[in-house]
C-alpha cells in the first residue's frame, strides 16, 4: 500500500463522526498576525477550535450538543458570529477578543423562535453580555380570541456575566436561554 495513503485512510477512519468543517482566519487578538478559528459539526452537536498568535497555544471549547442542524461561524465587524438554526428557530452568539481577559468573551445573544403552526411561542430575546440589557418581543397564541397576540415588551438590565469561548457549553447556553424567564407573565410560564 501507498505510504501516503495510509495516514489518509486512517484520518478518514478516525474522523468518521465529523459531518462538517466550516473556518475562518482574523486577527481575534489585533497583533496583525492571523488567527484560526474551525468550527467542527459532528454527529452530536459540534466543537470550536481555535488559535491565538499571541499565546501560541490552540483552544477547544467544550462539546455543544444544544445545536441546530445547521451551524456556522463568520466574521461581522471584528465580530465572531456563531449561528445555529433548528427547524423552528435560531440561535446567535456574537464574540470578541477582550484584551483585559486574554479570551475570546462572548458579547451577545440573540434568540429568534418561530413557534409552532400558529406562531405560539414566536418572537426575539437579544440579551447584550457588554451592558446586561435583556430585551425581548414575544408572541402568544389566545386560543379564546383565536389569534396571535404580542407579549408586552420585556427589558431588563442583568448584572454583567462573563463567558468565553474556553468555556462556552451546553450549560452556559441554558444560562442564557432562562435570561429573562422571571419577567413573563404567569400565563406564558
């Protein structure tokens, strides 16, 4: 057998459970020397690594399995910008370097939610993690009037949390999710 194709073989043997790769190349830390930053889909969810020229070291997050069957990172503004769509839904994480941490923190999240057949459940939660302004526009389905009805407008100042990709998971994006639970009206809960 080929000497060459034998490392390859075995890379496609041992990756069998990676669906997709999608990358993108910053200067996350603003040294003027690129970055990486791969976002790997598996079967279950998927992982994000990624390189910083200033501490020559490679970081992975923990596994997400809270995932959507579509994932993908980009650059928006000096902006990472993590997006996960379910069927139903939408998830994004936006993330930047911050020079006091030495990390990639994440400064927002928005949550877009489509509701079922009739839109029950639908509307937006953005939840900025620079300022802690919480504020979302939900919907509700009044089976009596037999329409969709719009939740008065919930805002809320949070004290400040600090995430950051090393220790972004599936527990911080429960965190996240419960952002503004206590604020719905009985009715909703």
């Amino acid at each position: 057998m080929n000497k060459q194709l034998l490392p390859l073989l075995m890379g496609l043997f041992f990756s069998s459970s990676i669906v997709a790769q999608t990358s993108i190349s910053y200067y996350f830390d603003n040294d003027k020397k690129l970055d990486k930053m791969i976002l790997t889909e598996k079967d279950q969810g998927y992982i994000i690594t990624y390189t910083l020229t200033t501490q020559k070291k490679t970081f992975t997050s923990k596994p997400i399995t809270i995932a959507g069957q579509s994932n993908s990172i980009k650059m928006s503004k000096n902006v990472i910008v993590l997006s996960s769509q379910f069927m139903r839904g939408e998830n994004t994480f936006k993330f930047r370097y911050d020079e006091k941490l030495k990390q990639i923190k994440l400064i927002g999240f928005d949550n877009n939610q489509y509701g079922g057949a009739t839109n029950d459940g639908s509307g937006l939660s953005s939840y900025n993690l620079i300022t802690g302004q919480y504020e979302a526009n939900w919907n509700h389905f009044d089976e009596k009037k037999n329409e969709l009805v719009p939740v008065p407008k919930l805002s809320k100042k949070y004290p400040i949390k600090n995430y950051t990709l090393n220790n972004f998971s599936d527990d911080v994006i429960d965190k996240l999710y419960n952002v503004g639970y206590e604020l719905l009206p009985a009715y909703l809960k």
